[in-house]
C-alpha cells in the first residue's frame, strides 16, 4: 500500500474502531479526562476574548490625533486618487498605505473608529484557518474550543502586552502600516492552501497570479513586514522543492516564489519614488560602517530585552502546550504518522524560526536607525511584522511540548495487561487513578499559566480604556466649539493638545513652520492656524 494511503486513511477524528477509542483513552473512567482540555480552553477563551472586545468597542471612542490629522483633510479634499498620488510624490512613497488610507477616512473618523473590530475578527479568523489548516496537513484532530483558545490569546498578547497599545490596535495610521499587513499575509497564504487543495490548473493559477498581486501591495505598504514575510516564504519556498520531501509537487515553492516576486517589485517601486527619496534627505546618510552595525545590533538587542521582559508573552506557549495536550489525549498513538516527514525535517523545522525572526527582526532595527534616527527602535507599532510570527512560534512550541508530554500521559492499560474478558472488555483498558489525575494536573497547569498570563493584560487594557474614553469626552467639547468657531467666521482657533499613546499632537514642537500636526488640523478646520490656549 503506498504512503500517500496509509497516510490518508484512518486519520480522522478517532471515531473509528473500537480499539482505535481504546488507544485514545476511550475507555472507562478515561471520558472525563479527555473533555477537561476543552472546558480549560473555555476558561482560557473567555478572558481572552473579553478583552480582545474591549479594545474592539474602544474603537468608537477614538478621535484624530498626530497623523490622522493630516489623513483627515487630505482623504476629504484630494479623494482617494489623491492622497496616493500625495504619497507617492512627496511623502514616503507608498501607495498602498495610501490607497488604504484614503478608503479608511474618505468617511471621516467612522473608518478609524471600525478599523480596530475589523483587525481583531480578520486576524483572528485567518490565524484559526491556518491552524485548522496545518492540524489537517499532519492529520491530527481539531480541537475547535482549544484552537480558538490559543488564537484568542495570541491576538490579546500582541496588541496588549507590548509598550504602543494603542498604536497597536486603535490608531489606524499604525494599524494600516503594521497589524493590516500580517492580516493580508495569513489570508494570501490561506487562499494558497486552499488553490493546492482544489488541484485544478487555474486555482492555483490565480493563487500564483494573486501571489505576484498581493506580494507587490505588501512591498509598497510595510518595509519591515517586506523583510520578514520575504524571509518566511523564501524559506518555505526552499523547505517545499519536492527533492526534499515536504512537498509532492511545486506548487508551494512556485507560490512561495511568486510572492517573493511581489514583494521585490513592490519595494523598487517604493523605494524609487519620489517621496521616498524626499523622506530619505530629511535623516542623515547611515553607511553600514562597523560602528553602525555595532550600534544596530544594540538597538535590536534593547528591542528583544523590552520583549522577553514581558512575561505575559509566556501565555502564548501556555495555549501552544493546552492545545498540545487536547491533540494527544484525542487522538490515538499512530507510529506510522511520524514517516510522512522526511529523517532530520522535524528538527530543522523546529529551529528555523529562531535564526528567521531575529534576521527580520534585526533588519527592521536597521530599518528604523535608518528612518527615525537613534531613537528608532523604541517605535513599538513597528514590532508587529515579527511579534506575529514570533508567538507563532512560541504557540507552535508549546504545541509540540504538550503533545509530547501528552503521549507519555496517554492512556495505557492497568497494571496486568488486558481486561478481564466480557461485556467490559469492550470498553477498552481502564485508566490508572495516578495517570488520570496526572493528566488532569497537566491540563489545568497550562490553562491556568495561559489564564494568568491573560489576566496580567487587564490593568494596561483597563488604563488604555480610562484615557481613551476621557480624550474622547474632552476632545468632543473642544471640537464642537472650533467648528461653532469656524462656521461663525473665525480665522484662527485655539486648541489645547490632547495626548494619547505617546504620539503627536498640535504644538509638538516650538516652531509652527515645522509643526506639521498643528498645521494638519487647521487646515481639517478650515481655519489659517491654530494657536496655543
């Protein structure tokens, strides 16, 4: 019988045969275990999800402030068209970013204010799509409750444990440039997944075309997502050449490819615009010397120091070992799942995403030195390119922990063999007291790391809450009078800053020539200045 039917028949939910649900742990006294993992992941969901709502209602309660200012005013007189052509000739050159946020503010604020909602429902449906995905490529079970725990916690730690919150999740010229993007990433790989499993020639004709399409958006949206999904896909276009075993045709490494592709003609576009070039001049050439490189790798280094100092990121391995656990304990013990990988795959594949998101990482450190000066690599939004695939991987490690602990914690029979014979035979072997309650230790211990990782999101989501619902109140009563102000014939008004998430407000700085924020909201009034209260 040949590989590609062993590996394809059997492999379902462990419904199967009767001696299939005894392997699994199927028999008497062993169902009340087996059903903890899903009720821990309830637990684990509902903390999670409740504060992915919060930040989700919260975006109601944004208001302009720094860069909105200017998207504002220039989404409502130049139109969508516009503002690209805006960008690309005299901002930074790119015309995605543009594009995206000439739609998101052609209505106002209303766009920014469900931009944050939008994020965590795409984001969150792409990254359980991937998983059920990758669980039905290695033909494990799908433990529905536990995967939704797992992506639920990794959205909460990545747009609430980091230092920029807000920038993260509820400022949309942040969330457009670096949470958007990994959005559109998942969901190009999924439409891959899906073309190879259709096998017709013109589905993965347009997934490739779509590829070339979405790969060159990317490239003139994020430079720091360019290098980190370029690093990714180049990877797995090499891991997927059929020689070596992953892959059984060359769809993957062809897509892989196409999207590389993209990705290169999107950044020559960019690059060699107009505003770019502009943006360029306004920071002091930086040659890679070896006191650059020196001073760089610094940066990168504060940046992983402020990342590993956060230990609510540990939740994500927490979800990764839960989910582990919920896959050994569902299904049954099946050797000959284990030859589909070609000899040594398993150990490359589990240490290349270290070596990948620290050269993405590090590129975007260099990147940022690059772009805003020293003080670059303290611009957290910019972390999420490799935040991202970063928990990925802690999730996917923990995932293998627990399954591995999970199969040492399988059900085995009593001491003494099989069970007597008659009506309870059929059962299936019974489950040691000392083993049952092992594994219901383990479940609840990564559950409740996961809950108390989750749990130490709620004061910074509680204080982000507190100031965003204040600034809204206070903002709302200064822009009602500007407009009275403006509708009566006033040519300058007074505005008293509002601050919010470490950003830009009018009057940043003491030269109003040079004070672009205060300059974007007068003209979004309609008024010739603004001044000081």
């Amino acid at each position: 019988m040949s590989r590609t039917t062993i590996s394809e028949r059997g492999e379902g939910d462990g419904a199967g045969e009767p001696e299939e649900r005894a392997a699994a742990g199927g028999g008497a006294g062993a169902g009340k275990p087996l059903r903890v993992p899903g009720g821990v992941a309830l637990v684990v969901a509902a903390g999670a999800a409740a504060l992915l709502s919060v930040g989700a209602f919260l975006g109601l309660y944004v208001r302009p402030t720094s860069d909105d200012w200017c998207a504002l005013w220039k989404a409502r007189d130049m139109g969508v068209l516009g503002i690209t052509s805006d960008f690309y000739l005299t901002q930074n050159g790119r015309v995605t970013n543009a594009f995206l946020t000439g739609l998101v503010y052609s209505d106002g604020m209303r766009g920014p204010k469900l931009l944050p909602a939008f994020l965590v429902v795409a984001l969150g449906a792409g990254l359980f799509l991937l998983a059920r995905a990758a669980l039905r490529a290695l033909r494990l079970p799908f433990p529905a409750p536990v995967v939704v725990a797992a992506v639920l916690v990794l959205e909460a730690l990545l747009f609430f444990a980091g230092t920029r919150s807000y920038q993260v999740l509820l400022w949309a010229p942040a969330t457009i440039s670096h949470t958007f993007p990994c959005v559109l990433g998942a969901w190009a790989v999924l439409g891959a997944v899906w073309a190879a499993r259709a096998r017709r020639r013109w589905a993965r004709g347009a997934a490739v075309g779509s590829a070339v399409v979405l790969g060159t958006a990317a490239g003139t949206l994020s430079e720091p997502f360019v290098a980190m999904s370029g690093l990714i896909a180049a990877a797995a276009g090499v891991l997927c050449l059929p020689r070596l075993g992953l892959a059984r045709d060359r769809f993957a490494s062809i897509w892989c490819a196409a999207w590389c592709a993209g990705l290169l003609i999107g950044l020559v576009l960019l690059s060699t615009s107009p505003g770019a070039r502009w943006r360029r001049a306004q920071q002091p050439e930086r040659p890679l010397t070896p006191e650059e490189l020196g001073e760089t790798l610094r940066d990168w280094a504060r940046m992983w120091e402020t990342i590993l100092g956060q230990w609510a990121y540990a939740g994500a391995l927490a979800a990764g070992v839960l989910l582990g656990l919920a896959l050994a304990f569902a299904s049954p013990p099946r050797p000959a799942a284990g030859g589909r990988l070609p000899k040594g795959a398993v150990p490359a594949l589990a240490v290349l995403p270290v070596p990948l998101i620290a050269l993405g990482s590090l590129v975007a450190a260099y990147g940022l030195r690059g772009g805003y000066g020293e003080s670059g690599w303290t611009y957290a939004r910019t972390w999420t390119s490799f935040l991202v695939p970063f928990l990925i991987a802690l999730c996917g490690y923990g995932t293998w922990l627990g399954h591995r602990a999970g199969r040492r914690l399988a059900a085995r029979p009593a001491p003494g063999g099989a069970t007597a014979p008659g009506p309870a035979a059929t059962a299936g072997p019974t489950v040691p007291d000392g083993l049952r309650i092992a594994r219901l230790a383990a479940v609840v211990a990564a559950g409740a790391v996961a809950v108390a990782c989750t749990a130490a999101l709620v004061a910074p989501v509680q204080t982000m809450t507190t100031r965003t619902v204040a600034r809204s109140l206070a903002w709302d009563r200064q822009d009602a009078r500007i407009r009275a102000e403006a509708a009566a014939g006033a040519r300058e008004a007074t505005y008293r800053p509002l601050f919010i998430g470490g950003l830009a407000e009018p009057f940043f700085t003491p030269v109003y020539e040079r004070d672009w924020a205060a300059q974007c909201a007068a003209a979004h009034y309609g008024v010739d200045r603004l001044n000081r209260p």
